[in-house]
C-alpha cells in the first residue's frame, strides 16, 4: 500500500474503498446485491457469479440469481443469495 494513499486517507478522512479502490458491498437481505468498484465480470449462472475486484476475486452462490444491471462501476444481483466469499489474488 503506497505510503501518500495513508496520508491522503488520514488528512481528509476519505472512505477506505474510494482512496485504495476497494469493492463495495451493499445488501439487502439475501435477494439484493449491489457491488461497486468491480473490474469485470468472470464468470455467471443461475447458480452463482465471480467478479474480477481490485486485490483479488468475488463468489456470490445462490439460487436463481440474476444480474439486474450491468455498470461500468456497479453490477446488481438479484436472487436467494446463498454466501459470498472474498479470495486475495494478483
């Protein structure tokens, strides 16, 4: 983590996600997701989607999930959402 992102985050108390570019998870129970800051979409079925993150990929399972719009910066799942697991990576 380069040493001026830290400075810049303390000096102006910026959200973490918008200084390093972090995905942002937001949910509404188990049937809404919206993720931000995605680099691109890996991988989707009814059964689960993989999104390409900065740091490393993103798993969403569940059942009959949809992806209700696609942004340049934001994506939207829609479905049962079952669990979601980060993995680190280059």
């Amino acid at each position: 983590m380069p040493q001026w992102k830290s400075m810049l985050n303390s000096l102006l108390d910026l959200p973490q996600d918008m200084v390093y570019n972090l995905p942002r998870l937001t949910m509404v129970g188990n049937r809404h997701l919206v993720i931000e800051n995605y680099l691109r979409i890996l991988a989707f079925d009814q059964g689960g989607v993989k999104l390409i993150v900065n740091g490393g990929s993103l798993s969403i399972r569940g059942d009959n999930l949809v992806l209700q719009s696609i942004g340049r910066e934001e994506v939207v799942v829609c479905g049962y959402i079952k669990g979601m697991f980060f993995e680190e990576g280059p």
